[in-house]
C-alpha cells in the first residue's frame, strides 16, 4: 500500500563538483504486503522487506527489515510485527 505523496526515488547524482550531472541509479526492493505511509520516501538503493510498514513521514536510507516497523528521519524501526 501506498500513502498519499510517497515517494520512491532511484537516482542520486555524483558528490564531485565536475561530475555532479551524471546520474547514479540503483534499486528500490519493496517486499510483499509492505505499506509505505503518507509522505514516505524511501532513498535508491534501499529494501523494505515483506510486511513492513513504513510510518508518514519518514525518510528511508537503510534496509528496513521484514515484519518490523520503522518511523522517523532517518528512519529507524521501533517496533517488531509478532502477528
């Protein structure tokens, strides 16, 4: 599931100065079941495993793990799902 205004982005651009036109793409995994809350985004390169929710607002720069929740910018989980 998908929150208004989630974003998911794929493309960074290089740190150097000279380069910084060039584009450096990279994946974005999103497991089974996962739900991204309102104005989520979630940075290239990141996987959010099965059932995840991702709560509103966060900033996802890291793997977030399977069946846990994670909150906050940077995101980081806060709880696990025992269901």
């Amino acid at each position: 599931m998908l929150g208004h205004h989630a974003m998911i982005a794929t493309l960074n651009h290089e740190q150097d100065p000279a380069k910084r036109g060039e584009l450096l793409p990279a994946a974005v995994h999103i497991g089974k079941k996962v739900w991204l809350g309102a104005n989520v985004t979630v940075l290239p390169g990141v996987t959010n495993g099965d059932e995840a929710v991702i709560v509103a607002g966060a900033v996802v720069t890291k793997d977030v793990p399977a069946k846990t929740i994670a909150a906050g910018v940077p995101a980081r989980v806060v709880k696990e799902i025992t269901e």
